[in-house]
C-alpha cells in the first residue's frame, strides 16, 4: 500500500504540473486572442486533469487539500475573462 500511495503522490504532484502548464497556454491564447485554443485548455483542465486531481487526492484521503477548489475558481476568472459560459 505505501507504493501505491507514493505512486498517487507522484501522479498528484504530477497533475498540478500539467494544470498550471495548461493555465500558462490559457493565459497565453488570452493575449493572442486565441479564443479557440483557449477553450481547449479549459476544457482539458476542467473535464479531465481537475477530475483526475480530485480522484486521487479522495484515494488518499487527504483533508485539506482545498487545491481543485482553488484551480476551480481560477478556471471560472479565465473562462469569464474570455466570455464563456460554465456549459460551453
């Protein structure tokens, strides 16, 4: 079981990487007026990687770890600034 946990560490650890990797290309599209790719990212970051987070952090049982909600509403600030709506 403690491979295991390591291994979901890592993975965690891992996902925000890739989280803030995709808010760096959202911002990024923001400036260049890359509407569409922007969207991509968001997509991305809210249907797979926040989800994958949110899994891992429950295995483990972790308290505390308010990061989805924080990337959540860091989400929905770029997602306004872009004019997209939750449903899009």
């Amino acid at each position: 079981m403690v491979k295991r946990a390591k291994r979901i560490e890592k993975g965690i650890e891992s996902l925000k990487k890739e989280i803030e990797s995709h808010f760096d290309k959202i911002e990024e599209d923001i400036l260049e007026k890359n509407i569409d790719r922007g969207r991509y990212h968001i997509k991305e970051i809210d249907r797979s990687l926040l989800k994958a987070l949110e899994i891992k952090i429950k295995i483990l049982g972790i308290k505390g770890d308010n990061s989805v909600l924080i990337y959540r509403e860091r989400l929905e600030k770029l997602r306004k600034s872009i004019g997209l709506n939750e449903f899009e």
